[in-house]
C-alpha cells in the first residue's frame, strides 16, 4: 500500500508539472504543440538482481525539447526525467532517469513517421532493501508518431554497475504531446 501510495503521488506530481510545463512552453517556445511529452508504459528489467519484485514494472516519464535544438545536423534534443518502479510483498524497487536525448527522423521526407534517438545521464537505481546508488547510463530510443500528438516509443537502457547492480531495461510506452 505504501508503494502505491508513493506511485499516485509522483504520478500526481509528474502531471501537475506537465501541466505547469506546458503552460510554460507554450510562452517560450515557438511551437507549442510539440515542446512538452509525457509517457506511460511498461519497462522489463534485464538483469536478475533487479528482479526481487519482479520483471515487468510501471513507466512514466516526461520530455521537454531544448531550446537551442539539435547539437548534431537536423534533430531534436530532448531533457527527459523517466521513473520506473514495483512493488512485491511490501518490497519496492525504483529506477529515476534524467536524461538528455538527441532525435532524428528515420525519413527526411516524413512521409514515415519514425524517429531514433541516443540519450545518455544519471540513473538512479533503488533496489529493494538497497539504498539508492546513481550511475550514468545510456539509451536508444526507437519511435514512431501515431499522429501530432500521440506516439508510441521503445527504449533500452544500459547502466553502469553499482556493486552487483544494473539498471539495464527495455521500455514500452505511449506518449501525449501538449
């Protein structure tokens, strides 16, 4: 119950700032129909020791487009905060990402709606029972854009270790562009 509890408050949380996010975007942006992104999924964890509470886990994450645009060629980069977490016989373990993200279309035309992308930032992994240890990590996103506003995204994760500890993953999630 304490597990959920915490998941209804970031949960809360997170779209609250969305929300005041994209209120905000919408000022300074010059698109704001595509600045701010939430998600919500399903992530698998890879590594066993991670497992104590189970294999599949609740995703939810957000993304907000930087300003200054892409560092390389045409693109989009992306500051995104993503939160994993499960609970199991009173047991909860976590997975928190920030990350930066830089995005290219698959088709300069855009006739094919699908993008790839590379982020790389700080993971923090709470295992059950565990503190919590932060490591750097890294991600490929693979997407594709439903319509202006809905998308469909994969991602896998690859961390760093912290004593016998991996964050490594494969995410499944549906987003919302504001």
């Amino acid at each position: 119950m304490k597990g959920l509890s915490r998941l209804a408050a970031l949960l809360t949380l997170a779209l609250t700032l969305s929300v005041f996010t994209a209120q905000q975007a919408r000022a300074q942006f010059d698109n704001p129909t595509t600045d701010v992104s939430i998600r919500l999924g399903a992530n698998v964890v890879n590594r066993a020791s991670m497992r104590a509470v189970g294999d599949v886990w609740l995703a939810v994450g957000a993304d907000v487009k930087l300003r200054g645009g892409s560092l390389i060629g045409e693109g989009e980069m992306l500051l995104g905060v993503d939160y994993y977490t499960r609970s199991k016989g009173g047991q909860t373990s976590s997975i928190t990402a920030i990350t930066l993200t830089q995005i290219f279309s698959i088709d300069p035309t855009e006739q094919f709606k699908g993008y790839i992308g590379l982020g790389a930032g700080a993971y923090v992994l709470k295992p059950a029972g565990v503190s919590a240890k932060t490591v750097f990590g890294g991600k490929l996103v693979l997407g594709y854009d439903i319509n202006e506003k809905l998308f469909v995204e994969v991602n896998y994760h690859l961390t760093g270790k912290e004593m016998d500890y991996r964050g490594d993953s494969t995410t499944i999630l549906v987003g919302y562009r504001f």
